[in-house]
C-alpha cells in the first residue's frame, strides 16, 4: 500500500472516529466518566468471557488456526483492558497522569512503559507505540 493510500485510509479512520462520538453522544451515550469506566469494565469482560471464547471455539471447530490467533490474543488483552479500566475506577479522581503502551501485534495495553517483551504475543519492545 502507498504511503498515499495509507494516509486515506487513516483518514477515513479519523472521520468514522468524529462520526461514532457525535452519534453516542445524541444518543446520551456520553455520561460521567464514572459510569462510562463502568461500561467500559463490562463491555470489557463480556468480551473475554462469553463473545470471544465463542468465537475462539468456532475457529477451533473450522480449523482456522489465523482466526484463532487473532481471538485468543484479543481475549487476553480485553482481560487487560478491564483491569486498567477497573484500576482508573477504583482511583477515580486521583490518577497519576500515566503514559500507555499497546504492542502492534496483539494490542496489548501497556501502563507506564512498554515491557521488554509483549506477555501476550512475545513481540519485542520495538514494536509497541507510545499513545498521546
């Protein structure tokens, strides 16, 4: 893909990204930060504990050893996911501001620097980016 290409396709990302927040936000879907850390733990562990394991189990089923990749990583970083949501609930109005890490391969969330290893996917330091 051209470097051209790569920058519409971000793009478009971005926009649908405007898109998604205007319509949550119509929709009231928008609310204190308390409650949207409590939405977000369970959309979180619905994720690890029934959507993906369905999914982890079908792709055993048809033999897509890709797909189960994919799934199995993703069921152990949503579990992550969980936790740091659940850490800035549990400290609501005293987090530290904090820097996060997530590995380009499996997206694993990483909480004040990237590890030397990911824990997930075994990816290198290299290849997590820092998010502003």
């Amino acid at each position: 893909m051209s470097k051209s290409e790569t920058k519409l396709f971000r793009a478009a990302a971005a926009a649908e990204t405007v898109h998604a927040h205007s319509h949550l936000k119509q929709l009231g879907g928008i609310k204190t930060t308390k409650e949207n850390l409590e939405a977000a733990i369970s959309g979180e562990t619905h994720e690890f504990k029934e959507m993906y394991p369905q999914m982890i189990r079908d792709a055993e089923e048809e033999g897509h050893k890709g797909a189960l990749r994919s799934f199995n990583f993703a069921n152990d970083v949503e579990k992550i996911h969980a936790g740091l949501y659940q850490k800035a609930l549990d400290n609501l109005g005293n987090n530290a501001d904090t820097d996060y890490y997530v590995c380009d391969i499996c997206g694993y969330t990483a909480e004040g620097e990237a590890p030397e290893q990911c824990p997930v996917c075994k990816a290198k330091k290299q290849m997590f980016q820092k998010i502003d």
